[in-house]
C-alpha cells in the first residue's frame, strides 16, 4: 500500500485526514485539548486507549483526542518528559534520584516514587498548560482548513515503463492537470 508513496505525500494524506475530522471546531478543538492533556502524562503505550475512553466518556471528538496524544511519540517523548521531571523535581523541592547499591523492593519503591512523584506532577502541570493553547490554536485552525482544498499530488507510475515494446507509452488523460 505505501510502496511509492514518498514521506511527504504520506505526510499530506495525513493533514488531509486531520483535516477532514467530522464535527464541530469546538468539538474537535475540546477532543484535541484532552488529547494533549493525556498526551502529556507519563502514561506512554496507554495514552491512545485511555484518550478514546475518556473521549467516549465524556462524549468528545475521539479521533482528535487519539491524534492529540501524538504529541508524546518516539521522538519527543524523551525530550518531553525530561523537562516533566525537572520541572517535577524543582517544584516538590526533591534531589535527582539516584540508582540504589542494592536492588530490594523497598530501595525500587523508594527510587521509582523519586522518578515517578515529579514526573506525574510535571506532566499535570504541562497538560494544564498546553491544553488550553492547544484548544484555542485547533479552534482557529479547524475552520481555515476546512475550506483548504490540497493541490492534487502529481501521480508517478513506478510500475510502468517509459517504453513499451518501443512504442512510447502515452499517459493517462488527467482533467485535473489542465486545470
């Protein structure tokens, strides 16, 4: 299915689909904010599920709660909850946590509350935060890319040859190139 599509195209089929969400710009807008909110504790491999219950819950967009929480992803997920922790850490006033000489549950109960108090705190605090900027940008933006229509992506056939049988091979009449 992806074979031939390069990263851009595939990067533009998926702003088209963010694009085409169903519903309202609040409703989209409020399923965002709770998307980012998620998106923003330390919840990683169970983010997805978690937005679209409380989505469904609390009847919000699911598919821009599901696609908010995208904001923690392989790639800025390290960067993301590093600056939770500090911020976690600075503000209850606690030491780095530091690895234990022996390994007992009480010294990885100890070690994981020093990891885990600050990097829920941090992560509260940043969904608090970005939640509403996150609101307000997807309130704005919904509307504007909702009359945006896309240039159509030139097609390549990667399957075709350039010549068949020595016969130049004639494209296909596209009417939406010769507009």
């Amino acid at each position: 299915m992806w074979r031939g599509i390069g990263f851009i195209r595939q990067c533009k089929l998926m702003l088209t689909r963010f694009v085409r969400l169903r519903g309202l710009p609040e409703e989209i807008a409020r399923g965002m904010a709770l998307g980012i909110f998620i998106g923003m504790t330390p919840t990683m491999g169970l983010q997805m599920p978690i937005a679209l219950v409380i989505a469904t819950i609390i009847k919000e967009n699911r598919l821009a709660a599901v696609l908010g929480v995208w904001i923690t992803n392989p790639v800025t997920a390290p960067f993301i909850y590093g600056l939770e922790y500090e911020l976690g850490r600075r503000l209850l006033g606690m030491e780095y946590a530091s690895f234990p000489g022996e390994l007992t549950i009480d010294t990885v109960s100890k070690v994981g509350w020093e990891v885990l108090a600050p990097l829920w705190f941090g992560g509260i605090l940043g969904g608090i935060l970005l939640a509403p900027i996150a609101y307000w940008l997807t309130l704005r933006l919904v509307p504007i890319f909702k009359v945006w229509r896309p240039r159509r992506w030139p097609r390549r056939h990667w399957h075709r040859k350039s010549l068949r049988h020595g016969v130049p091979h004639k494209p296909h009449h596209d009417p939406d190139r010769e507009a």
